[in-house]
C-alpha cells in the first residue's frame, strides 16, 4: 500500500480525481502533461505514492522512475523535435518545490523556451572537499 495525503493535488490525479494528460502509468510511476508548462512538452514524472522530498522515496520507487524517466524523456524530445531537454527536480520551498509531492520535471529547451537557469558557481577548496566528503561518508 502507497502512502498517500487526501490534500495533495498528484494523489487525486493519481486517483483519478483530477484529470491528466497522461503519457505512462504503472504501478509505482505515473508521468503527465504540465498544465503550466515552460516550453512545449514539460511532462511530470511522480511516484503514484506520496512523499514530499526525494530523499523519503523508497529504493524500489526511485529504481521505478528512473527506468522509465530516460524513456520518456526521449519520447517527449522526439515528439516535440526538441533533442534538448532538461531533468528537474526540486526538493523544499527555497528549493522551489511548489507541490509537495515528488516531481521530475522533463522540461525541453529550445532557444526561446524551457528552463532559465542561474548558476552563481563558486570554488570548491580543497579542505572544504576533503571536510565534506568525510561528513557525507558517514552519513551514507
Ligand atoms: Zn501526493
């Protein structure tokens, strides 16, 4: 049984609730049309159970969706004739997470549409790298 929220607007659409356009459906991933989308094709990719970040999903779930996501990106690219796309997927609100339940975004880019990005890289020392990967080792 997958958990589900009464309140979440993907848990009515994958009850059927709320209508989709729907692209794939199986019994952990359902992926859709965006109604908001930012360039012609933005497809969502969700797990049919709720979790509100990614890292709460179960191994199996994200195993799921990660089989089927580089199949529909490459269906929704060769649809749109668009072969650049982007992988989104936001977790939290200073993240931009705007529904709390696990999304991918399949957003494809074209020279006037698709995801606008802001990149402020900084330098990764090589300190802070070593002190890093050492706290992100322990914590696997
Ligand atoms: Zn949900």
């Amino acid at each position: 049984m997958l958990p589900t929220d009464p309140n979440c607007i993907f848990c009515k659409i994958v009850a059927g609730q709320i209508p989709c356009h729907k692209i794939h459906e199986d019994d952990n991933v359902l992926a859709f049309l965006d109604v908001g989308p930012l360039s012609q094709g933005h497809t969502l990719v969700i797990p049919k159970g709720h979790w509100v970040t990614l890292d709460q999903v179960l191994s199996e779930i994200s195993a799921a969706i990660g089989k089927v996501l580089p199949v529909i990106a490459k269906a929704v690219c060769d649809a749109t004739g668009t072969p650049d796309f982007n992988i989104l997927q936001n977790n939290g609100k200073l993240a931009h997470q705007a529904v709390g339940h696990v999304h991918f975004h399949i957003i494809p880019k074209t020279a006037d549409t698709g995801l606008g990005i802001d990149w402020p890289a900084g330098k990764l020392e090589p300190q802070q790298a070593s002190d890093l990967l050492a706290k992100i080792k322990a914590s696997l």
